[in-house]
C-alpha cells in the first residue's frame, strides 16, 4: 500500500534562514517576512511532498517542479527593502523611495 505525505505548511524558519534572515537576530524582520509566507502559493502551483518526505513546488500547467518557494525572489527582494526602511532615518521617504 502507498503512503501519501500531506504538506504540514511552510517551514518558515528555515525558509527565513536560506533568505539571510535569522529569527532569533531580526525578529522583527522575520514577522514581516512570516507574513509574506502566509499568502497562498500563485496559482497553479502547489505545494508537495517526494517519496524522501521532502516539499517541493509543482506547477501542473507548465509540468514545472522546483525545490525554492515559487515567490523565493520576491520574498527576497522584500527582506532587503524591509531591512533599508527599517535602518532609514527618515522611514516615510525610504517606504516612499521603496514604493516607487
């Protein structure tokens, strides 16, 4: 009989850590970020497991895999502005520079 394995959810503290993001150092960056790894995956990727119990991502349009979170860029890009707003001096500006 085969054994099915169900994603039990992001592992956002390894997610956080291979972004450069330490949790325990940058607590309040790894919220923001936890928050940005609660939106759903883009569609029509999902989340799935291999026979090594390990996640990976499947795309079943494109019959794409990859082992990184589909978003890992944007995540990443995300980390780096949250990081410049939070070291700027004037936070307004810098979240305005950051929009634009």
């Amino acid at each position: 009989k085969k054994q099915v394995f169900v994603p039990a959810g992001i592992d956002k503290v390894g997610l956080a850590k291979s972004l450069g993001v330490e949790p325990e150092t940058e607590p309040e960056t790894f919220k923001f970020l936890s928050k940005a790894l609660d939106h759903p995956l883009p569609e029509p990727w999902t989340e799935q497991i291999d026979s090594k119990k390990r996640v990976f991502y499947w795309n079943p349009v494109s019959r794409q895999s990859a082992w990184n979170h589909p978003l890992a860029a944007t995540h990443k890009a995300l980390v780096v502005a949250f990081r410049r707003i939070v070291q700027a001096e004037d936070k307004a500006t810098a979240l305005g520079a950051e929009i634009e």
